[in-house]
C-alpha cells in the first residue's frame, strides 16, 4: 500500500502542467484519470470508476491552480 501511496503523491505533484485555464483542466483530467485507473485496478475497484473519479478531480484541481500573471 505504501508504494501505492508514493505513486499517488508523485502523480498529484504533476497535475495539471500547463499555463492557462484549459490546458492545465486537460492534463490534470488526463494524469487524474490515468492514476485513478491505476490505483483502482491496483486496489481492487473497478478501474473505470478510478478513471472517471480521478479525471473530473484532476480537471477540477488543474482549472483551480491556474496561477495568475
């Protein structure tokens, strides 16, 4: 589990790279539903629910955190 734990951290600190509002919602969707199917197939859920979960919150965190110029 610890390994599963690391990956989910080192996924999260990727999200969403980009410099505006949409590129940073589409690839912080994209790294969220690529994890979220992992760490659901790894867990023993279903991996597209993984996918769609952590896609609509990866979306969400990369719109948030565009940063301001």
């Amino acid at each position: 589990m610890r390994k599963y734990i690391v990956l989910t951290a080192i996924l999260f600190s990727a999200t969403a790279c980009g410099d505006t509002w949409g590129q940073r919602a589409v690839t912080g969707g994209g790294i969220g539903a690529a994890s979220g199917a992992v760490l659901g197939a790894a867990t023993g859920f279903n991996p597209l629910l993984g996918a769609v979960v952590g896609g609509a919150a990866g979306a969400g965190i990369g719109a948030a955190t565009t940063p301001r110029h």
